[in-house]
C-alpha cells in the first residue's frame, strides 16, 4: 500500500524525508528532531498573500487531488504562508489542520520578501540605444558644422549646413543604389 498522507496516509516513512515526499514536519523528541513526511504534491501553486501589498509574503498551497485512501477518494492540501522577515528565519510553530487532510502553517523568511529580477518588454533594448546614439551623433554634427560654417566662414541661409549637396542627394542615391540591387536578383 503506498501511504501518502500524515495522518490519512504516509509516503514512505521517516526514512524517505526530502526523497519522496514534498512537505516535512519535523516533531521535538526527546530533544532530537524526527522527521515525519506530509506528503507528495501533485499540484503546487503559489500566490501573493496580500494582493495590495505584494512583498509582505507568498503562500504555497502543495495539493494532491482524489487519492485513494481506506478506499475512498480525499483531497489533501499543505498551505505554506512565507511572510517576508529580512531580519532572518522563524520556522512554523504550528500546523493547522483546516479539513480532513488540510493542513496549514505560517513561517517568516527573507525568502518570502518580492525581489524584482527582470521585467520583460521594457527599457530601449541595445538597437535603441544605438539608434539614439547616431542620432545624437549625427545631430552634433550638423550642429556644430552649421555654428563653423555661419561664425568662422560666414556663410549664410541654407548654405550654412555642412555637405548640404551631399544631404539633399541622399534619397536619390539610396533609391538608386536599392533598384540597382533588385536588378542583380532578377
């Protein structure tokens, strides 16, 4: 038979803590702590406790669904609360039982704590700031070509702008250099 749950049924004994099983409780006796298994979790899902306040904590609900125990079919469940403690570990004093084989239980961690590691889709990316940067680059350059050319050379009105015979021809030479290409491919 293959126990699964404590209490309704055992995965295995104290002698497969943290193998086979998903939760442990660990029981003071006489000084030493034994282990005793909850059970495996064929489900596990993990929520915020506080919707409002997203770093006060997480809860872990680990569930195994329509087990066969003294031939008839449970729901078993272990609810872990981590609250978020960054002064360090303080281990669950109690476990709850909640239903027939529910049990919950509320421990404070730094590991319940939000740590944003990355988030996805923002920021320019490194093409952006590339294109940003010849940009500004190329903006410089006109500026400081035009303030030469207006205050050192004298040079008014549009004629300021440095290499303007080269940007006024500029579209004309990439549709040209474009339809020259397209031509070697047919």
């Amino acid at each position: 038979m293959n126990l699964r749950w404590f209490d309704c049924s055992d995965c295995g004994g104290p002698l497969h803590c943290g193998m086979q099983c998903s939760a442990l409780v660990a029981n003071d006796v006489g000084g030493y702590p034994v282990c005793t298994t909850i059970g495996h979790a064929s489900g596990v899902n993990i929520s915020i406790a506080d919707k409002k306040n997203p770093h006060s904590g997480v809860i872990v609900k680990m569930s195994s669904v329509n087990q066969e125990v003294d031939d008839k079919k449970v729901n078993s469940s272990l609810t872990v609360t981590v609250l978020c403690d960054y002064s360090g570990a303080q281990g669950p004093h109690i476990l709850e039982r909640s239903g027939a084989c529910d049990y919950a239980t509320v421990l404070r961690h730094p590991s319940g704590c939000a740590k944003v590691v990355y988030i996805h889709g923002r920021g320019w990316g490194w093409f952006g700031i590339f294109v940003i940067l010849m940009f500004s680059l190329l903006g410089g350059y006109l500026l400081a070509g035009t303030v030469y050319r207006y205050f050192v050379l004298g040079v008014h009105g549009i004629d300021a702008i440095p290499n303007l015979e080269f940007w006024a021809n500029l579209p004309h030479r990439t549709q040209s250099f474009f339809a020259s290409q397209g031509q070697k491919f047919r």
